[in-house]
C-alpha cells in the first residue's frame, strides 16, 4: 500500500513540473520545425538536404 502512495507522489510531482514548464514556455515556441536547410536555403521538408548531403563520388 505504501507503494502506491509513493507511486502517487511521484506521479503528482511530474504532472506539476510539467504544467510549470508548460506554463514558461511562449505558446508558439512549443514545437518548431525547420523547413529549409541552414547551409542553402533549400526546402527539405524536415528531411536531410539532398544538396548539401551528397557524398562526393569517386574519382569523379
């Protein structure tokens, strides 16, 4: 039974911390997401830069 209570505070302690961080955090910082790449510009989609990721071949 102790268990549980301490499961309990535990899990009211993390809900807590998470409602503060949630509470600091500016609402349109919460999820960013960048599009394009920082080295070209070039739109990526959230994926590698095809551009800037190329191997370069060899003796090519």
């Amino acid at each position: 039974m102790v268990i549980v209570w301490i499961g309990i505070a535990v899990g009211v302690l993390i809900v807590i911390a998470l409602i503060m961080k949630l509470m600091r955090t500016p609402p349109h910082a919460a999820v960013t997401f960048e599009q394009r790449c920082k080295k070209c510009g070039s739109k990526t989609n959230g994926l590698k830069c095809p551009r800037c990721d190329k191997k370069p071949s060899f003796g090519v």
